[in-house]
C-alpha cells in the first residue's frame, strides 16, 4: 500500500512544520510591552529663518515684525507740551449787585501750567518732527525726548490745523529719521504697526490692518482722507507713527473713535502722503497753500434736488457766498447746483472743498451744474485758503 504510506508522511511532515513554526513565533516575537507607536517629529535644535511662501510675497504675512520695528521705532519721538492756563473767574465776579461793593476791578485770575503729552516722527535727519497740530497747539514750551535717551526743545516751524498737522523742529546731532513709503497705497488686509506713547508710559508697539482707506466726513479735521486701522491707538499716541511690515511710514495716527476714551479697534491715521505735501509747504512757504472759492457747500439731498429744480442725485448746493470772495467776485449764486469741478464729479460738499484745495491759486477752475434748473458752465479763479483765524463769515 505505497499510496497509503505517502499519505501518512505528508501528513506527519505537515504536523512537524507547524509544530517548529510555533515555536519559532513564539520565542522569536517582540515582547509586547517593548511595541510602541511611531510617531513623526519635526525637530531642530533651533528655529529655521523666517521664509515666505511660495507665490506674491506680499500676500503673505511674516513671522515676526521686529525688525520694521528696529527700522522706524528710533525715529519716533515723545512730545512733551506746557502751556499756562488762565482758571475760570468765580461765579460772583462779574454780578453786578457785588460790582457796588467791589468796584469794576474783577478779582484776578489764577494761573497754572498744563502739562500734556502726545508722539511725532523725526522725517529729516536735520531735526524737521511731524506730529498732530492738537498735540502743540497754544503750547508755551515743547520738550521732545528720544528713544536713546537724549531730550530737546523744539520750536514750530507751522502748523496747518485744516489738516491737524504741524512740523516742529529740533537741533541735534546724528538724528535717527523714518523712512516713507512713498510707492505704495496701502490696502485694507495689509499688516500695520501703530508706534507711540500712549497714556505717558512709555515708546510702545500695537499691530493690526488696514481696516479702509479714504475716511472722511467724520467731523475732525477739514481735510480728512483717513487711514483706518484697529491696531490700538490710545491717548497720548496722537502724531505717531503708522508704519507698515517693513518699517515704513504710511501714516500719522491721528484720533480714535471710542465711547469709553480707549482703543476700541477704530484708530485713524492721516495718509503719509497728505503730510509730507503738508510738511513740505509749510517748511518752503511757512504755511499750506490751498486753493479756495469762499462758499459755503451743502450735499444734495432729493429734497433739495426737486426744491431746486434739478434733475440730479449728485452734487452740492451753493448755500452761502463769502462777499468779496472768488466766488463773489466772478459770478456764483446762492442756490446754484455744483456738479463737477474740472470735469471731476463732485458727490459731497467734502469733496468739493477737497478738488478746489488741490487747485494752485491763481489757477481757473471749471464749474459745470445747475442754476434754476437749466445748465450752468462758469470759469472762476481760484483764490488762496486763508487761515481758518482770517476766514469771514459767509452770506
């Protein structure tokens, strides 16, 4: 019986193998409580450089800011003002019935000195400063202090509050000064740092983004074409530095909008572009040349747009007339219906005072709008904007 004597070898082969693997498996194996999980790690004994993304760098933020910080920080400056300040006289002093006791001399009036603080940007290594105009205005003695340490007085070369700017000046040697952006507008989403001196305590840094760009109508200056920004901007900051990620000057922190006196994340700044064209006037001419109409404007409403006649939703109504003034002199009326000023749609009053002031004085200006319903084309010439002291009232 060959075949049944395979069979049974086989069979005892197959026993025999499984047997030995058995074994083999059992001693060979890795103890149990030695397995653990792989896990994969990033590891460096120190942090690789900051890099950038691949693609439009300017899209992309970086890791750190410390060095636009390092850039533009030794050119910001603290601004120290005292200013003496007359106490208001007592309630009595200007009765009539106590007058018979005391006679006409009021008594006199007690003086005390003001202290306030704000921030500027050192824009020239010849010691020119920008800052606000409400940070100076009527001070009797400026102080200005360094990041290294180093104090000075400082006098007003001029200040323009139509756009609440002023340009001071210091006299010292080897003076750290900011670097303008002068290339690009910025952006909302861009990367800002707000630098300056709030509440007294000291140089300090807020970061946050453009929040809009060309605000204006908000009541604060004549002139405004803000900045937006919620990095913090709180009292003492004022005519600081707003600078980008790469420590430039885009902006000059200006005022915030808040209800409780702090930061609430809607800081204004005013384009480094409207400031440099302010400080170099004011350094060349002692002043900030502007063209003027001498008018009072109002915004067309569709009110006052069927009152008047006109079939249009955009423009401004002459309310008021300076007697004697450009305007006056060449032909404009109360009531008439500004449109465009050199072709230029004028949407708001804001607007229109912001395309005359452009003009050069002496330079004509084309008004095209409205008078009576029918159309008006007039060329006036454009006179300077004086001081807002020398303004007279308008009729």
């Amino acid at each position: 019986m060959p075949s049944r004597k395979l069979i049974i070898f086989l069979v005892e082969a197959i026993v025999i193998g499984l047997a030995v693997a058995f074994v083999l498996t059992f001693f060979l194996r890795p103890d149990p409580l030695e397995q653990r999980p792989v896990i994969e790690l990033k590891e460096s004994a120190a942090p690789p450089p900051p890099t950038r993304p691949p693609g439009n760098a300017e899209d992309f933020g970086m890791v750190s800011y410390s060095r636009a910080v390092e850039l533009a920080a030794p050119a910001v400056v603290n601004v120290y003002t005292t200013k003496t300040v007359a106490s208001r006289p007592a309630p009595f002093a200007e009765d009539p019935l106590l007058r018979r006791f005391f006679g006409d001399k009021a008594p006199p009036q007690d003086k005390r000195q003001e202290n306030s603080l704000g921030s500027g940007v050192i824009i020239s290594s010849q010691g020119y400063i920008l800052t606000n105009n409400h940070v100076v205005a009527g001070a009797d003695e400026i102080k200005v202090a360094l990041r290294d340490g180093r104090t000075a007085s400082a006098t007003v070369v001029g200040n323009d509050p139509d756009s609440d700017l002023s340009v001071l000046k210091i006299a010292l040697d080897k003076l750290p000064s900011i670097t303008i952006n002068q290339t690009d507008t910025p952006r909302v989403g861009d990367v800002v740092l707000a630098i300056g001196n709030p509440f007294g305590v000291g140089q300090t840094v807020t970061m946050g983004i453009v929040s809009a760009i060309g605000r204006n109508e908000l009541g604060i200056n004549t002139f405004e074409n803000f900045i937006q920004t919620d990095a913090a901007i709180n009292p003492g900051n004022s005519g600081g530095a707003l600078i980008n990620a790469y420590g430039q000057l885009i902006g000059i922190n200006t005022a915030i909008f808040s209800r409780s006196g702090g930061s609430e994340g809607v800081g204004f700044a005013i384009p480094v572009s409207l400031a440099k064209n302010v400080m170099e006037q004011i350094i060349e001419h002692g002043r900030t040349i502007r063209g003027w109409l001498g008018i009072e404007a109002q915004d067309l409403t569709p009110e006052l747009a069927e009152s008047f006649g006109a079939k249009v939703i955009q423009g401004v109504v002459v309310a008021g007339i300076l007697q004697g003034g450009p305007a006056d002199k060449q032909g404009v009326k109360t009531g008439d219906v500004i449109t465009h000023v050199n072709g230029e749609l004028v949407r708001n009053s804001a607007q229109l005072v912001n395309s005359i002031a452009k003009i050069k004085p002496g330079a004509e200006a084309k008004l095209q709008g409205l008078r009576a319903g029918k159309e008006l084309n007039l060329t006036v010439r454009v006179g300077e904007r004086p001081a807002p002291q020398d303004r007279q009232s308008l009729r």
